[in-house]
C-alpha cells in the first residue's frame, strides 16, 4: 500500500551549548506543511556561458498544520510556560 502526504511533526529544543537537541518530541498529526524561503542569487557569465551560480539562504518561514493542538506544547516551542492555575500561556 502507497503512503501518501505527511506522517508526523517532531521537535527538540536547542541545548543551552547551541550545538546539541534535547529530547524530541511529536507534534499532533500532520495536516500540511508550507514553506517560503529567500534566497540570494548571484549568476556570472563569460564568453555568453555561466561560469558561477550562487544561491545563498537568507531567511524563511515554515507553516506546519496540525490536527489538534495542546498549549504546553506549543509553550515549550515558543520558549513560554503555561500558568498551571489558568491554562493561559
């Protein structure tokens, strides 16, 4: 059987070193997953032949659509905490 579109979401949150993951973790189910990227481009020629092509990643954004959503999770990877009397992040 032929598996079609997205299976799952992970994450991991930066260690306090900026070079290791913590422990990853799953997202709810996968619904879709856009991404827009902006890039530098730089093309040379010579004798009316491409000689170098640069492209070069500046920024982008990444729109990841879930199924169901829990707030503590979404807490941790916004780097907030949830009020444990309210609920609110």
């Amino acid at each position: 059987m032929v598996g079609i579109g997205l299976k799952s979401f992970k994450y991991a949150k930066l260690n306090e070193d900026g070079e290791t993951y913590g422990t990853v973790s799953t997202l709810s189910g996968a619904i879709e997953c856009k991404m827009t990227l902006n890039l530098a481009e730089a093309t040379l020629y010579a004798d009316d032949v491409l000689k170098e092509q640069v492209s070069l990643f500046q920024s982008g954004t990444l729109t990841a659509g879930i199924d169901d959503y829990d707030d503590t999770v979404f807490a941790e990877i916004i780097g907030k905490t949830v009020d444990e009397e309210t609920g609110v992040v």
